[in-house]
C-alpha cells in the first residue's frame, strides 16, 4: 500500500487549462468529469476546453515561438534534467495519481514514471548534439552549409494508456528542439498531464512554451488548431482510425506530422526456443499494462512441436495473475479502461470462440464494480478470427500453429499493421533471417519488451510515421535547411 494518500494528490493538481504560463479556467467556467477505471467513481472535474481556448492554446504557442527558439540549447536541455529530477522526486505520488485514473497497478505506474522521465534525461542530452554540416559542392567552387532549426510551434495529442509516457516522448524532443506547443491529453487520463504540466513550469520552461487543453470535445477543439496553419506540426499518438482523420486535417496546410498508431503484434516461437525465455515473454509482451499497448501481443505463432507445452505453461501463468483495484498490493491485473473496452474483448472472444477456438483459461468479465476481465487463453484460434485483425487491447492471448518458418512469417505479415513483433529462437541466422523479413518498425527478439528511450520506437504500414527516441526522434522536431554559399 503507498504512503501518499489517494485523495491527496488528486487534491495536489491543478485542473485548469495552462495556457500562455497561466492556469486558466476554460471558457464559460465548463468542466467534465474524470473517474477510477477500478471503481467507476468520479476522481474530480478538470477544465473542459472550447474551440476559442484552443486557438488560445495556439496563439500563446505562436507568440512564444521566436524567443523560445532563440534559448541556449544547454538551457532547454537543464529544463529537461530538472524535470526529470522531479519526476523521480515525485514518483511514488504521480504513480497513484496514475494508477487512479487509467487504472494500472502501482508497481506499473512506477515503471512509467521512471520511462517518462528518461525521455527527458534523453532529451536534455540530445539538445546539446544537434548537428549540421559544412561541405564541399561536387563542382569544387561551391560550399554547402546545413544547420537544423526547429518546425516551430507544434500539437502534440497523447492516449490513455500511458498517461505520462506518451507525453514526456513527445515534450522532451519538442523542448530540446526549441518547438513551442500546445497539448492535449486523453480526455480519460489528464491529471499525470497536469501534474507534469506544474513540474515543467517549476523547472523553469517559459511562459507559452507549453500550453495544455483538456477537453471531452477532441474532434470539435484540436481540428480548428491543426486547420489554423501557424502550428507546423502534428504529432499524434493514438489509434489507426483517428491517426487517418488526422493526416487529412494535416494535408490542407502540409503540416509535418508524427503517427504512432495501432498494433496488432504477432509473437511467434520457434521449436528452438528456450521455453522458459519464451514464456516470460509471452507474460511480458501480453500482460504489460493490462494488454492495454500498442506492443501488446496480439496473436501468438506457436511451432507445433512445442505448442501444447507453451500453452500449458502460459495458462498456468495467467491463471494465476491476481485481478483487482491497481493500489491493491500484489495485483497483477487491474481494470481495462471502461465499458467499452470490456465489451470489446468480450465481443473478440465470443467471436474467436465461435469459430472453434477453445479458452484455456478465462473468457468472461469478473463481477463488478469496475472494468475487469480474466486473463484469458485460448488455443486453436482460426483464421477469420476478428481477433487476427484488431487490436484486442486487453489481456487474451490467442494462440495458433505454424509448420515452417515461411508459413510463420507469412502469417505474421498479414495484417495492415507493422508496429513491433516478437521472435523467440536460439539459432542465430534463423533469428536475423525473421527479423529481416518481418514487416514491422521493431522487434523484440528473445525478449517481450522493446520500449526504450534511447532507441527509436514507431511503426510502419497502418503503424505510423516517424519515430519517437533514439538519437532520430528529436529530428521530428527539426527542419533541415542548406545554404547555398559561394566563396
Ligand atoms: P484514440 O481514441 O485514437 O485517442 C487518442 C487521442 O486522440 C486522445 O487524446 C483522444 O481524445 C484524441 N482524439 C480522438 N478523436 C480525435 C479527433 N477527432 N481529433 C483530435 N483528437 C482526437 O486512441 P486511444 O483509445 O486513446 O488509445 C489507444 C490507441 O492508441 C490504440 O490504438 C493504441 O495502439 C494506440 N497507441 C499507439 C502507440 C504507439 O506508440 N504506436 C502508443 C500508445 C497507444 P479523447 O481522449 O478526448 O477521445
């Protein structure tokens, strides 16, 4: 049980809209509600944003542009490592804080505090090592000159599921980039986005360099800001359905734009592989946040030697897993986000179930109050499953055969998505040979977890645009201009 009390740090964050360095209610006193996935009960109200606050949120991000832009690199990268001295000064009240409003166990919230604040300590790094160039033209006489500068102010829109990691992703280049912007939060999951908002200004970022709108209207609010034009650039990160609608938004004023979107991970295991290794991470890749990541395992690959054992030794584990409200000590699996999403993963095992697959273990909703669903196995899931071709979102793994490698891959590949997939093998050239050929932006080989702020995360196909960390991501921050100079 933590030491900080609930009540308390929800009390401790500011529910209005920071805009131009100055908390500010929304425009006509409006408010919406934010509640605990666990019990259903409302947490607190925050500022609900209009369209004029929007443009609000734009024009103190515009006017701020310049002299932000104009700031010492080591002096956006010493804001950075000041917040993320906070962050983990904090960690244990923000980890509540998370864990009360999207639902995680704290052990979890914990972790992502400590991955959101590294992108800042990776930030504050990379502000320093922006590099340009000076070169010889090919004619001999002319001289290239190249120096990165910053897109300028920027709309940057998170999701739910890690409420502070898919800000500080985004923030932390955005700052040592020199961008201004303006941010909005999943309407579910603001309060680590406000909290985060107090400890950037406390650590020194200029008035109008982060400007933060909560609203429950996304759609009616973000497309006038990303309609207007003064805004350069959009970095989304969010489902494939509304990343679409977006880039069209984004195409009137060729905004530059960054899509990390949806995932539908194939976890494929090889009669090689080390069963054990394999196993956990299957518990990794599945169980990571409720099942509720883009990462998330979506359809296992299970080579048919050892497929019945990787089932048994799977179900054992899951079945285990202890279910309940995320402050809990010792749980395992909290609450999937709301209703929605527990009807979701109902429907897709009904469905999967229908079509002759059979549940190991779980397949049912556990009684209420709150939104929690079994860990679920089910083996024999056949193709057409609604489950191969969506994100389930959720803790079920849907477990299928493979013969041969070519079969594995094929199966794999088969899906409009590319974000990440993972291979379990112990022969080496086996093991390059997949992951060359799988249609994905990473791979977790031997391992069920690749998320890492010092490596470059993103997707390809339905997956997205760009990348996020690594010494690449603050690139999507950074326009490349070439002077011409004749000597
Ligand atoms: P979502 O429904 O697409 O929402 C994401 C964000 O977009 C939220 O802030 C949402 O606001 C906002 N939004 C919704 N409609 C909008 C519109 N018309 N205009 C502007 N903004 C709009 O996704 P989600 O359910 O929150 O998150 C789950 C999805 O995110 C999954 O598909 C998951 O795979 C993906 N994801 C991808 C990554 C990655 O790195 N590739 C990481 C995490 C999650 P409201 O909250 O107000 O609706």
């Amino acid at each position: 049980m933590s030491t900080v009390s609930e009540s308390g740090v929800v009390d401790a964050v500011n529910k209005e809209l920071f805009i131009g360095g100055k908390w500010t209610s929304a425009a006509g006193g409006k408010t919406f509600a934010v509640r605990d996935p666990a019990t259903g009960e409302v947490l607190c109200e925050v500022a609900d944003a209009s369209p004029e606050d929007g443009i609000a949120a734009l024009d103190a991000a515009v006017a701020a542009q310049a002299d932000w832009a104009a700031y010492a690199p080591r002096e956006r990268g010493e804001i950075l490592r000041r917040a993320y001295d906070a962050l983990m000064a904090r960690q244990e009240e923000l980890a509540l804080l998370m864990t009360l409003e999207m639902g995680k166990p704290l052990a979890e919230a914990r972790g992502e505090i400590a991955y959101a604040a590294e992108f800042f300590r990776w930030f504050a790094e990379e502000a320093v090592r922006i590099d340009g160039g000076y070169a010889t033209a090919p004619n001999g006489s002319g001289r290239f000159l190249v120096t990165k500068q910053p897109v300028g102010p920027s709309v940057l829109i998170t999701p739910w599921n890690f409420p502070m990691a898919m800000g500080t992703r985004k923030i932390g280049p955005a700052v040592a980039a020199g961008c201004t912007m303006v941010i909005k939060p999943a309407a579910q999951t603001p309060l680590s986005m406000l909290a985060l908002t107090q400890i950037l200004a406390d650590a020194g970022l200029p008035e109008g360099v982060l400007n933060v709108l909560t609203t429950s209207s996304a759609g009616a609010v973000m497309e006038p800001v990303i309609r207007d034009g003064r805004a350069r650039k959009l970095s989304f990160t969010g489902s494939t359905a509304v990343g679409r609608r977006l880039l069209e938004q984004c195409s009137d004023k060729v905004l530059r734009t960054s899509m990390e979107l949806g995932g539908n991970a194939p976890f494929i295991v090889f009669e090689d592989a080390d069963l054990d290794e394999a196993v956990e991470g299957a518990m990794q890749a599945k169980m990571r946040n409720i099942g509720e990541a883009c990462t998330a395992a979506n359809r296992f690959y299970v080579q048919r030697g050892i497929a019945d054992e990787f089932a048994r030794r799977l179900t054992e584990r899951m079945s285990a897993l202890p279910i309940g409200r995320g402050t809990e000590d010792g749980v395992v699996v909290g609450p999937l986000i709301d209703e929605a999403a527990i009807e979701k993963v109902s429907e897709l095992v009904s469905d999967a179930a229908q079509r002759g697959a059979k549940v190991l273990t779980g397949g049912a909703t556990v009684d209420g109050p709150g939104n929690f669903y079994q860990p679920t196995v089910l083996t024999d899931v056949p193709e057409g499953a609604r489950m191969s071709d969506e994100e389930i979102f959720g803790p079920v793994a849907p477990i299928s055969l493979f013969d041969t490698e070519d079969e594995a891959i094929a199966k794999a590949n088969d899906t409009e998505y590319g974000l990440v997939s993972y291979v379990f093998t112990r022969e080496l050239k086996r093991a390059l040979r997949v992951c060359e050929r799988l249609d994905t932006g990473m791979v977790g080989l031997n391992q069920g977890i690749v998320s890492n702020p010092a490596a470059p995360f993103g997707g390809v196909k339905a997956s997205g645009l760009g990348r996020e960390g690594g010494t690449v991501g603050i690139d999507e921050f950074l326009e490349t201009k070439y002077i011409a100079v004749s000597l």
